[in-house]
C-alpha cells in the first residue's frame, strides 16, 4: 500500500480533524465518514445576517440536533479571527455564547478576562 495524502488548511476549526479521518479511512479502503457538521457554521451565519441575539436563537435551535458537532474550540477561533479583524467586542459577544453553551469551559472564560485589556 503505497499511498499518500497532504491535507493543506488555512482556517482553524475542529473541521481539518475531520477532513484528515475520512482521508486516512479512504486510504484504508473504508467508506469515509462524513460526521457532523461543525456548529460554528450556522451560528457565523446567524451572527453575521442578525447579530449575537441571533446567533444565541441559531444555537437553541441547533443544540439537539444530531447533524451538528459541538466543540468549546470552534467559537475560540471565531473569537480569535475576529480579534484579527479588531471587533474586539463582538469576539466577546461570541465567547459569552461559547461560555453559555459550555458554562465549564475554562480556556473561554480566561479569554473573556483578557479580551477587555485589547480595547485601550
């Protein structure tokens, strides 16, 4: 079996882990595993068509969906493009969501405290 795959990324999500099973699955010779979809998509939509209300009402809706895959470190990297972007506030609003949908989820809450400090 003499076979290879590169799998190249510019984004970060829990997608690219993903996209590297199902490769390594069909190089197996197993039908790949198309999974869920990651929760960052509708809720990125929701965001950006009619804002955090939105996005919170997108996440009620999806929360008991199985298509869906809810991972704290989809939204930390939303937040950590938008930080990018310099709408520092709105990385917040999107931590407090992360954080509401994974009220433990200590890394969200350390960025929430730093996120503040930027804004000067």
């Amino acid at each position: 079996m003499n076979q290879a795959a590169i799998i190249l990324c510019n984004a970060e999500s829990s997608a690219h882990e993903r996209v590297a099973l199902a490769v390594i699955r069909t190089i197996l010779g197993l039908e790949p595993d198309t999974g869920k979809v990651s929760w960052m998509i509708p809720i990125t939509q929701a965001l950006q068509a009619s804002g955090i209300q939105a996005a919170y009402a997108c996440y009620q809706e999806i929360l008991n969906d199985p298509d869906y895959d809810f991972d704290a470190y989809d939204l930390i990297t939303l937040a950590y493009q938008l930080v990018s972007a310099k709408k520092i506030d709105l990385a917040m609003d999107v931590l407090e969501l992360n954080l509401y949908a994974f009220p433990e989820h200590r890394e969200t809450a350390a960025m929430l405290t730093k996120l503040p400090n930027l804004k000067r």
